[in-house]
C-alpha cells in the first residue's frame, strides 16, 4: 500500500470502510468487497480489506 492510501485509511472515507468490513463475516467478505468497490476508490478498499 502506498503511503496516500494508507492516509486515507485514516481519514473519514477509510475509517468508514474499515467499521464497515470489521463486522463482515469472513464467508461475505469478497461480495462485501466488491460491492462497497462500485462505491469507493478500489485502492482504499482493498487496503481496508488487508488491515481486518
């Protein structure tokens, strides 16, 4: 991850992303993933997704 991803994550879009994914179950995590993709930048989900 780059460093103005890893940024994002902390501001409020990431943060977001990161609530949302926590309480994902694991089995639902790649369509969670993919649909919150179609809403956000892919970069900053897919980081979100590596830190849960």
């Amino acid at each position: 991850m780059d460093l103005e991803t890893f940024r994002a994550l902390l501001r409020g879009e990431g943060q977001n992303l990161l609530a949302v994914l926590q309480d994902v179950d694991p089995a639902e995590e790649p369509v969670t993933a993919a649909d919150l993709r179609r809403k956000h930048p892919a970069a900053l989900v897919s980081a979100a997704v590596e830190q849960v």
